[in-house]
C-alpha cells in the first residue's frame, strides 16, 4: 500500500507500527478499505459508486491460502478453491448507462448479469469446473447464474484477458477463460442482501449504511460488482496478493426524484440517509466527489468543505477531486452529509460525448430475417484500434457473409474470429479487430435468419421476445475524457489520486437487444385437438360402422321376444303412415322406384351372399 | 355419413347442383351479402372486451393534475412561437425545449426521391401538406407528457416523434429506425433508438375545444390494429367523460334498446364507414405505416368545437392513460384480434364471423363453375369408371381360369358382376345428366373445332399483358410527361385510359384476326371457368388480407361475372357488356369519386368533382404504392384487371357458332 502525499510522518509511523503489530500477531494478511465515489453528471443525474476492496496479502494458487479467514469472507474463499478459479468477474445489473451522455463509469457492466472467470492452469476439465462453478455462484448471490450453460457461454478470444497478475503464457491462449451473460436477469434485493453481506460490516456500519433498496431500485441504473483478481502485494511484485473489489453503482435522476425540481443533491436525498459511522474494521474510509466540470463554471457549491482537494492529471487531461476523510470527520461525532447547492437559476452540466460511444440495435422487420448493426463513434482525432465482441443466441443464425464494418460508406478491413453456433448448443460468436478513424462512425452491421423454437422451448411469455447478450468494446485509449476507472494496480479508488499512467483500458457494453422469433398461438393446439378429435368421431364413426357391419338374415319365424314384438308393432305404424306418400311420389318418378328398386335387390343380394358366406 | 360413402347421394347432390347452378349461386350470393350486412345488428356481434389482462386501464390513477398548469403555459408558449413567424416548421424551438427538459433529442433530416422524374414540387406539397398549426396542441400535450415521463415507474422507453410531410415524415423515421432501405424516402441515419417499439399513437389536436375525440384505425394495405388497443383507447376516453366515434359516427344511445332499428342503421352506417376506409388500403393517417412494421398504433383525432366541452387536458390525461397501461404489457399485443370490423366503438365482428358469409358470397362463383367442370368431370369419370372396371372384371375372371385349382367363390364373382352392373348403370346415369346438362346449356352439338385450352390461350395471354401494362405503365409512361406537358395526375389517368380502351377492344381485335370476320369463337365454357376460379381464388386472398376490398369487390363483381354468357339476342350481349363495364376497375374507381364527391349541388358538379376525386385517388394509390409499398395499385391492375378481361371475352362470343 502506497500512502498519498498529503500524509504526515505520525500517522505513517502509526501505520507502520499497525503493520508490524499485525504481522507480530502472526496474521497480517488482509486490508479492507471503504470508498464512495460521487460525481454528478449531465442533465442532473448523479452517479455515485461504493468501492469496497478487501486485500489479502496470500496467494490465491496456495492451496493452504483458504484454510484460515479474517476479512475475507469465507463463503467465497471456498468456491474459489475449490473450483479453481483464478480471476471472477460478476456483474448484476438493471438498466443500461448511457456512455454519451454519462461518460464511463469505474466498472463497466452490461444489463442484466455478467460472469467471466480465468480458471487455474492446474483446472483440467474446464467446462465442468464452470458449470459448477455457475452453479455454486447462483446460489450464493440468489441469481439465475445457473442458466450459464454451453448455449450461452463462450470463450473470447481477444476480449476479457486476465486482470490482475499472471504466469507468463497463461492468458496467451484463451482456454482457461469462460463468459457468460444473462440479458434478463432482473437485479433486486434478494441480489443486494447477499452481496452485502460479504462485505466485513455488512451495513450495520461505514458506508454501506447507505444502502438503501428502496432508492437504488428508484434509480435510472444500478450495478453491483464482484471482482476477485491476484494482484501484487507491493511495488516491486515479488509477492502475490488476492484483492476481492465489490462495488455498487447507482446514477439517480436528482431533478425528477426531488420535490423541489433542482438538481441539488445530498447524501441524504440519494440515499434516503446522512452518514453516521465508519466501519471499524476499514483502514480508510473516504468519500470522493469529482469537481473536474465544477472547476471553470462554479455549478454548486459543496458543503461541508472537503478534507482535501486533489488535481491528477491523467494522461492529457486533468480532474479535480474533492476528498472526505470520513474517519476523521467522524471523530469530531457529528454526521456527515454532503450536499451540492446549485446556484439559483441553475445551470446543468453539459452533455460532452466520451471517445468512444456505441449504439447497437436491430435492424429490419418481420419474423423472417433481422439484422444487427452497431454504430461505434469516435469523438478523438486519433485513430483507436478497438475489439468487438458480439454473442448472438443459436436462434438468431448469422450470416458471415453479411458482415460489415463501413466508415462513411467505405469498408474497413478487420481481423475476426467466427466461431458459428450450433443449434441448442452453442450460440454464435463474432469477434472483431478493427481501426476507428478519427471523428467518424463506423458501423458494424450482419444480417441473420430467426430459427423455429420447438413449442417446449417457448418460455411461458414468449411474445415478450428474446433477448440478446450486449456487445462489448474493449479499447485503449490515450486520453482519460470522462474516464473514471482506477488503473491497473490497485481497485482502491485513492489510487487514482497517484494514477500517472498514460493508457486507459476501458471496456463499453452496448445495449441489450429483443428480438421476437416466430411464435405459435399456443391455444391453437387445444383448437386443433377439438377440431381432430370432431372430425376423428364423425368420420372414422361412420367408416367404422360401415367396413365392420355385417348383415345377417332374419329367420321370421324365429320365437321373438317382447321387446321385438313392441318394436315391431310400431315398425307397421310407421310404415302405414307412410305409405301415402309414397305411393304419390312413385306415381311422379316411375324410373326412380325403377332404380331404387334395382339398388335394393342388389342390396338383398349382396346381404345374402354375406350372411351365406 | 351418407354423403361421403353413398355414391347414390352423392350423385344426387352433384346432379342438384348442375341442374339448379344458376338459382344456387344467386341464393347464395344473395344470403352472403344480407348476412353479411346483418353481421351489423347488435344479437348476431359481440361486445369488446380487454383480452391482454396486463393492460390494466382501470389502475391508471392520473399524476397529470400537477402538471395541468404547464399543459397550459406550453400551449401559450408554442402558440407566441407560431404567431411569431407562420412559416417556421417550429423544429429548432420544439429540439430546444426538449432538450432543456433532458431528453434525448435528435433531429433527422430526409428528402424524397420522387418516383416519377417530372413531378412538380406542388403535387408533392399538395398530397402531404406542412401544417405547422394542427401540430401545436400535439407539442404541449407532447411536453408535458415528457415532464411526466421521467417519473421512475416506466418500465419502457416513450418515443416523441415530430414529423412533417405527414405519412412521407413518419415513413421516414420508421425506415431509418429499422434501417430499411427505401427507394424514393432517402433519410439520413438516425443517433437516437431504443428498442421494439410495441404500440404508436398518433395525436391530431386542434387548436380549439375538443368536441369529441375520432378514431382511425385503418393502416396500410387494410392492416388494423390489435383490438385490444383500440379498447384501451375507447375505454379510456369514456373514463375521462369524453365522447368518441369512429370516423365521425357515434354509438346510437342504448336507451332504447340495442337490438331496435335505429341502432342497426347507425351500426351499419360505422361499420360500412369502417370497411369504406379500409378498402382503400391507404392508411387513414400517420399512425397507417406503423403497423408494416407490426407497431400497433392508432390515431386519436380531436375534433374541434368552439365551445366544445374537452380542452387540452383532457387530451393528455387521455395519452398518460394510454402510456401507463402500455407500461404495464409484459409482452407486445398478440392476444385479442387483429382482422375485425367495428359496428360501434363497443361492439366488433371478428374474422370467425365475417368469413363465413364471404365465403358464400364468393362461393356464387364457385357454384357456377360446377355447369362445365361437374358436366366435364362426370363425363370423364363415368367412362373412367366403367372401363375401369371391366378391366377389373377381365383380369378377375382371367385369374380364376387361370388358377383353376382353388375352388372359384362364386359368390364373390356373382358380386362383381352385380357390382359391374350397378357402377355401369350409375355411369349411365352419370353421363345421361351431363348430357342432359349440356342440352340445357347449349341446345347444340359443339363443333370439335371450338373445344380446348389453345383456342382461349390468346385470350389469356393478352389479358395478362394488359394487366402488366396497366400495372407498369404509370412509371413508363410518364417519362415522357415533359413533352406533352402535362400534369402528372392527368397523364397517369390518360395512360390508364388509353389502355383500358384498348383492352376494351382487344376481342374485336382478335376476330379480325382470327380468318373468318365476323365470328370470335373460343371454348368461352373453359375460359369462363378459369376465370371464374381465379377471380374466387383472387377474392378469397384479398379476404385473408383486408377484408373490406374484398367484400366491395366480390359485392359487385361476382354477381355480373357469374351470371355472363354468350347470347343470340343483341339486347341481352349489350346489357352484359354495360353491365360488364360497370364493374370494371376504371368504373369503380369513377364510381368511389362520385360516393366521395356524394353531396353536390348539381348532376354536373357531381361528375366533375366525381372525375376529380378519381384521378386523384387513381394518383396517390400510385404515390403509395411507391412510396409505402401498398398493395391496392398492384392488386387492381394485376389481379382484378386481368381477371375482368378474361370475363370481357365472353359476351363477344359469337353465339350461334359456337353453340
């Protein structure tokens, strides 16, 4: 851990001795640091994200590393022995941010949820430690990560690579990878209880007593993150650590969510609360608001005045931040609660695209062919060379053919790697690598055809459509317009403040699309049924009657029974009520009765030969 | 069952239906249309019901009160804009205001590509007028459904759009949006999108008090909206007190009775109105090109009164109704009905209950055909048949001398003769009635010369040609407007003239040529059945599609082409002939101008603005059918067309010689 500039030789001095006690009690593995993140946004939205990263000075390929736990909760350290995980990436999301106009957020996450994981070279049979391991993690954030199967994972091939440290060679092939998401999972509470409770105070103190469900699920976007990496123990590496970063997002939409219709905001009208304690346990606890649009136009106006104010120049550009020390603010036992007071009209922050910005979405109509396109702008004037990812379901059959990347109506080459679906049971993956020239839009676009579903394999909402996992883009930019991601080393937000790097990864996922695939009326079988039933009972009846009836001669002078005299008493009555009119009717038609009478003897004839038969 | 195993009855039925075609065909025809019309009448329909149970209309609890005020402070502020400069489309003033709010806006641009090359900008501006002040009460509603837009219970994103040129606007949009090219509507890309749109509504507000609230449910190509939209809509209404029509005719009161007189009149009156609008295949207004790309949508048209009892906000508790059931849909419309016809805003017909008297309406013509193919048919049959079995018979008997050791069942040998006997006897009979049909029909023996399909091929033949010229020859032909310098619409309706006429002509043509002078001799039995089976086959299809063409075009076409046939008398050819063009396709267009144009003050008037309303009808189908893709154009000049010429050959049947 690197202290920022600002610290006096004491408290550095109180530290040391901290570490050495800790290391003297013979456990001086982990560190858990608490950080909110606030920085308002165009158009009165504000975004503010928790950062909880938990430090674990062991090696994560130690077998004997998860034997013994402190801050790091045990629940998980379990699953990661024992299926082998080497990094894991979780995100649950609902709703979609909006890179134009919100710029990048710390962590990027499409809708819905997202899991990708690097497993250790030692795992052999990848495909089932991911199967488990999809399992294992369903139920312990209470999500339907178990709908991760081979029809929906796959194995990028330039995208996602190894965060944190790494044998050499390791990620160089990418078998050891796995990704997966699910662009319906709906995110709520049930997600947000365990999540938190992996977190050392739970929110019985510190910052995570500001969750509050009722305001997230209130709130335009909100993400919870779960990220496990190895990564360095100290600057020069020669040890490994494990850091475990939760993180959660949530941009409010300040103006329609107040009464009053400003844009002003403060803890307490985000969070529904002020800020009361630390968590014990926390080696820092710290709250920062980017003030880097505030710096020039003097917007609002924050109270109580920060601890410190930070300029970092990242890359070309510089930011501004405003620093809480939480912990030394609460020792003076008051609350905390930050506010930003807009001047009075106020003037809302413009909208200032980031670099880079996608719009994906589908293209055509009907339930015969669709299309997907997406538009991926570059604000820069620089040439970006980026990596698409795109994941379509087996039902959606892709035609390679139709792929595309154009610039303004001239196509640009790409390197790809296809792998095409098979049905239920691989999905589609398109990766590409191309050039963004500078200030253009480039669109890629491919057509597809929507396959039939069996009738079993309809959901029971199946005219809502289905979904398609977002694309993503991965990049490396120059510049950190809009970019709020802490760098490589460290997911600890005060690291940013000592950031001097000079490329920026950032990883942009599109929107998630709906597409509706050609869906029976699911009444019509039962209709059909009647209908075949009906047309069964009359035809194949009367079929039936007339191939199995046999005729047999009467012996008239037979005894008969009562029930045959009646019947035939009342035969006779009939037949005398009828005979006057047949009598007319032969007069009309004599060559009628001519052939009706030939057809009966025959008749006679044919029941004779039977029943003689 | 008698009636699929007894041969007996069955023939009985097939000679009933030879010898009494001409009577069943019109009994049919006549019980279908008065079915149909009694389809109106309130026992024989059904009330409107919600099938898609998430929509929930009952639920909306109206957050609009709050923003009432700003409904009102908008309208001002659109209204001052308007007056400050007419000309101004409003465009730049209303992305402001948008995007001072927060919403994502974005501005598209197009242009049209016209498909004929000479067109004047005028026509273009006369078929989609720019109106910027029907647009303003639609802005206010619009914003201050935005303010209420960015409340957290929306589950679905709400589109905004602005359009101008009408239908050729909304086109516009909805191409770029689903990226589908268009040949003659270029539209530059568009930045903002969401995702599958699941329902439009289309807002045409006046400037003044709101007396009533119109529906127009029509879209392109006959295309209606999902059912269950249109109640939603006409349920919502009702809840905030207002009065709603379709196409300007009310519900008759049920004060006195659903099932009396009057109510059957007015019902009738909607839903003829209904299917009126909905032959045409052109939509009724913007929200028509919506459903193409399976967006339910209707338009809600305010209709103006000074002193009219609704002002703007009961428009937009109206559309926050509409947004907040349609927030509620789980999955897009798919349950309820999507072919129906409205007798009132509370009643409809379904597709099961029209079907079926079109089907006899259209089975006239079915009938008729049974005069030659039941005739033909069971000439063949029955010698089929009897040959047939005495060979049965001969091999029989040849196997049984053949093997001569197993002992012959004289039984079974004395059945198949009986069996022999009996089919040849029926066969007799069989061919007894065709002959005696044929004598009915023809009185003569038919030279073998005048029998087969070669001498009804040419016949054929130019009949397609003409329908292919009639269907290209708008886009051919006015290519050379410039030169004779004259009006498009005028030179589309010349070009169409002129090939009528000649069509009209084209037997006269063909006696000519065909050596002797004054016959026309073809197999006109054969050309008739052909005919008639694919004027049924052509109706039956437009049926599945927008029934209301189909039921204008059966009413009047099946009773004159069933009924036609080659006659000695002269009287008689020239009745068929009058009657034969006036269900032709230019005459029924002539005829709908003349019912548009219906109130004139003079016979004169009438003809003229009847003439007027049809070259213009005749014109914008064509502009549609460029434009929109509709089907109407292709579907008069390439199918019924075609078809009707077919018919036009028989009266000139010389009917001595071919008898």
């Amino acid at each position: 851990m690197a202290p920022s500039a600002g610290y006096t030789s004491i408290p550095a001095f109180l530290c040391l001795i901290f570490v050495w006690a800790t290391t003297a009690s013979g456990t001086p593995k982990d560190i858990f640091t608490e950080e909110l993140f606030i920085k308002p946004l165009s158009r009165g939205y504000v975004y503010s994200h928790f950062q909880f990263t938990t430090k674990w000075n062991a090696s994560i390929h130690d077998s004997n590393t998860f034997r013994h736990y402190r801050l790091f909760p045990k629940a998980l350290g379990e699953v990661l022995a024992k299926y082998g995980v080497q990094e894991l990436h979780l995100s649950q999301t609902q709703g979609l941010w909006r890179h134009k106009f919100w710029g990048y957020p710390v962590h990027d996450a499409p809708p819905g949820a997202e899991l990708w994981v690097w497993f250790k070279p030692t795992v052999k049979d990848i495909d089932r430690a991911w199967t488990e391991l999809v399992n294992a993690v369903s139920g312990l954030f209470c999500s339907s990560l178990n709908f991760l199967d081979s029809k929906n994972t796959v194995v990028p091939q330039w995208s996602y690579r190894p965060q944190g440290t790494a044998a050499p060679g390791y990620s160089t092939f990418s078998y050891h990878v796995r990704y997966g998401a699910l662009p319906r999972e709906i995110v709520c509470t049930e997600n947000l209880t365990p999540w938190k409770k992996l977190l050392p105070c739970d929110s019985k103190a510190g910052l995570s007593t500001l969750f509050n469900a009722f305001h997230f699920h209130d709130a335009s976007y909100h993400s919870l993150g779960l990220h496990i990496r190895p990564v360095c123990a100290d600057v020069d590496c020669t040890e490994e650590a494990i850091e475990l970063s939760q993180s959660l997002s949530v941009v409010t939409d300040v103006i329609s969510t107040s009464h009053t219709g400003t844009p002003n905001w403060s803890l307490r009208s985000l969070f529904g609360n002020h800020l009361a304690s630390t968590c014990p346990v926390a080696a820092k606890s710290t709250i920062f608001v980017e003030l880097t649009k505030n710096e020039d136009s003097h917007m609002y106006r924050l109270t109580p005045d920060p601890s410190s104010t930070e300029k970092v120049t990242r890359g070309p550009d510089q930011h501004t931040y405003a620093v809480y020390d939480v912990q030394s603010l609460m020792k003076s036992g008051r609350v905390l609660n930050i506010a930003a007071t807009f001047r009075d009209p106020p003037v809302l922050l413009s909208v200032e695209p980031p670099p880079i910005h996608v719009h994906r979405y589908i293209t055509g109509y009907g339930l015969d062919k669709g299309g997907i396109s997406c538009l991926i702008y570059n604000n820069m004037v620089v040439n970006q060379s980026i990596i698409y990812l795109d994941v379509l379901p087996w039902f959606t059959r892709v035609f390679f053919n139709s792929l595309t990347v154009t610039n303004n109506g001239t196509r640009l080459p790409f390197k790809v790697h296809y792998v095409p679906g098979k049905d239920r049971s691989r999905p589609h993956q398109l990766e590409l690598s191309f050039n963004l020239w500078p200030h253009s839009v480039t669109q890629v676009s491919f057509t597809f055809t929507r396959a039939f579903l069996k009738w079993t394999e309809y959901p029971p909402d199946a005219n809502h459509g289905f979904y398609i996992d977002s694309a993503t883009i991965t990049a490396i930019l120059a510049t950190s317009r809009g970019y709020t991601a802490t760098p490589q080393h460290s997911s600890c937000l005060e690291s940013i403040m000592t950031d001097n790097s000079s490329r920026f990864p950032v990883r942009l996922h599109t929107e998630s699309l709906l597409v509706s695939l050609p869906t029976p009326d699911f009444s019509m079988p039962y209709n059909v049924i009647c209908l075949a039933c009906t047309v069964v009972a009359i035809a194949f009846g009367s079929v039936h009657n007339l191939t199995t009836r046999r005729f047999e001669k009467l012996d008239p002078s037979a005894k008969k029974g009562i029930l045959t005299k009646v019947k035939g008493f009342l035969s006779k009555l009939r037949s005398k009520k009828a005979s006057p009119e047949k009598q007319t009717n032969n007069a009309s038609h004599p060559e009628d009765t001519d052939t009706s009478d030939n057809q009966n003897e025959l008749k006679n004839e044919n029941s004779s030969a039977k029943s003689s038969s | 069952m008698g009636l699929l195993t007894n041969e007996q009855s069955r023939n009985r039925v097939v000679s009933l239906l030879v010898q009494h075609n001409q009577k069943l065909s019109v009994l049919v025809y006549l019980a279908g249309i008065s079915w149909f019309f009694a389809l109106a009448y309130q026992p024989l329909n059904a009330a409107t019901y919600f099938s898609e149970n998430a929509l929930l209309p009952g639920l909306v609890e109206s957050h609009l009160p709050s923003v009432f005020l700003s409904v009102l402070q908008y309208k001002e502020q659109v209204e001052q804009e308007a007056k400050r400069d007419p000309k101004v489309t409003l465009q730049d003033w209303v992305y402001k205001k948008f995007d001072s709010l927060g919403i994502e806006t974005f501005q598209q641009n197009f242009s049209v590509v016209y498909p004929f090359r000479s067109l004047s900008s005028k026509v273009c501006w006369m078929s989609a007028p720019l109106r910027p002040w029907h647009r303003i009460q639609r802005i206010s509603v619009h914003i201050a459904g935005i303010k209420d837009a960015s409340k957290p219970y929306w589950s679905k994103d709400i589109i905004f759009l602005f359009s101008d040129f009408d239908e050729i606007g909304a086109m516009a949009w909805l191409d770029a949006y689903h990226e589908t090219a268009s040949q003659y509507i270029l539209t530059n890309g568009l930045e903002g999108r969401s995702g599958a749109i699941q329902a439009a509504i289309n807002l045409e507000l006046p400037l003044d008090n709101i007396n009533y609230f119109n529906l127009k449910l029509e879209g392109l190509n006959g295309q209606l909206p999902n059912l269950d939209l249109v109640n939603l809509l006409v349920r919502l209404c009702q809840k905030e007190g207002a009065r709603v029509a379709i196409h300007h005719s009310f519900d008759k009161r049920l004060s006195y009775g659903g099932d009396s007189f009057d109510n059957y009149k007015s019902s009738l009156k909607t839903m003829l109105k209904m299917m009126w609008y909905q032959a045409s295949g052109a939509p009724s207004g913007n929200h028509g090109l919506f459903q193409k790309f399976h967006i339910e949508s209707v338009t809600l048209q305010g209709v103006a009164k000074k002193k009219g009892s609704h002002d703007i906000t009961t428009a937009a508790r109206i559309m926050e109704g509409v947004l907040r059931s349609l927030n509620n849909l789980l999955e897009r419309f798919h349950q309820s009905f999507f072919f129906y016809l409205l007798p009132s805003t509370n009643r409809y017909v379904s597709i099961g209950m029209y079907m079926p008297p079109f089907g006899l309406m259209a089975l006239a013509g079915l009938i008729k055909i049974s005069f030659v193919v039941f005739t033909l048919t069971c000439h063949g049959l029955a010698l089929w048949k009897v040959s047939q079995m005495q060979t049965n018979a001969e091999k029989k008997e040849d196997t049984k001398k053949d093997g001569a050791d197993e002992s012959p069942d004289k039984d079974k040998e004395k059945d198949v003769e009986g069996m022999k006997y009996s089919l040849k006897d029926e066969a007799k009979t069989a061919v007894d009635e065709s002959k005696d049909n044929f004598e009915d029909e023809m009185k003569t023996a038919e030279p073998l010369t005048n029998k087969g399909v070669l001498t009804i091929l040419p016949v054929f033949l130019v009949s397609m040609l003409m329908g292919w010229m009639a269907h290209q020859g708008p886009e051919l032909l006015t290519r050379i407007v410039p030169r004779f310098r004259i009006q498009t619409e005028d030179m589309i309706i010349y070009s169409l003239f002129a090939i009528f006429t000649a069509a009209l002509a084209y037997p006269k043509l063909m006696t000519r040529k065909s050596g002797s002078p004054s016959t026309f001799v073809i197999d006109w039995q054969l050309l008739k059945s052909i005919a008639l089976i694919g004027q049924t086959l052509a109706l039956t299809t437009i049926s599945l599609l927008n029934i209301s063409q189909a039921f204008f075009l059966t009413a009047f076409m099946v009773p004159v082409t069933t009924l036609v046939r080659p006659s000695q008398q002269k009287i008689f050819r020239w009745i068929q002939m009058l009657a034969l063009v006036f269900v032709s396709p230019l005459s029924l267009m002539f005829l709908v101008g003349l019912i548009s144009a219906w109130p004139q003050p003079s016979t004169f008037d009438l003809l003229l603005q009847g003439y007027t309303n049809c070259k213009e009808l005749i014109f914008l189908g064509v502009m549609d059918s460029y434009l929109f893709n509709a089907w109407t154009e292709t579907i008069i000049t390439a199918v019924i067309f075609p078809i009707w010429l077919l018919f036009w050959a028989i009266p000139w049947v010389d009917a001595v010689n071919s008898l």
